[in-house]
C-alpha cells in the first residue's frame, strides 16, 4: 500500500485562481463543506485574507505517482457579509 500525503489549498473569494493559504500533513484532515465558515485566525499567515470567509465549493484531487498518492482539496470561498464575530454566529447557528 502507498502512503498517502494529504494537502489543502484555502483560496482567496470568488477566485479559483489564487491560493491564499496551503497547507500538508500526513494524516487527513477535517472534513470541510460548503457552508463552513473559516476564521482568518486559523491560518497564522499574514497572506492570508483577513475576514470570515465561507466555504461554497470543494473539490478533491487524487493523484497517484509511483512511490505515493497525493489527496489533494481544494476549498472556494467568499467573504462574509458581516465581518463581526456576532454575525458569524449567527451565520453558523442558522446553517445548523
């Protein structure tokens, strides 16, 4: 069995052009969906865009090479209406 390298791409709203943070790991990670929200803070990365963003695509890339298989997803994103912590609950609990 080959091993697996898991990466996730966050990219800027409304574009699926520019990658505004990446990230890789060996194990997998959480499951993201449309509708999710993601905090600025998560990213540690000052590239990144400073505002609430909300998930609205993910896509899933799987690539096998000879020595390892790469599990690649993609995540499409805008911007919150509302960039308040407030507004951002209440997006959440109303998706709930």
């Amino acid at each position: 069995m080959l091993p697996i390298a898991y990466h996730l791409e966050i990219y800027e709203p409304d574009t699926p052009h520019v990658i505004a943070a990446a990230f890789a790991s060996s194990t997998p990670f959480q499951r993201i969906s449309a509708g999710d929200v993601i905090n600025p803070i998560s990213c540690n990365d000052d590239s990144f865009p400073p505002a609430y963003l909300r998930v609205v695509n993910v896509e899933h890339i799987i690539l096998q090479t000879e020595d390892h298989i790469d599990h690649k997803v993609l995540v499409f994103t805008e911007r919150l209406r509302e960039q308040t912590p407030d507004a951002r609950l209440e997006i959440v609990a109303s998706a709930g």
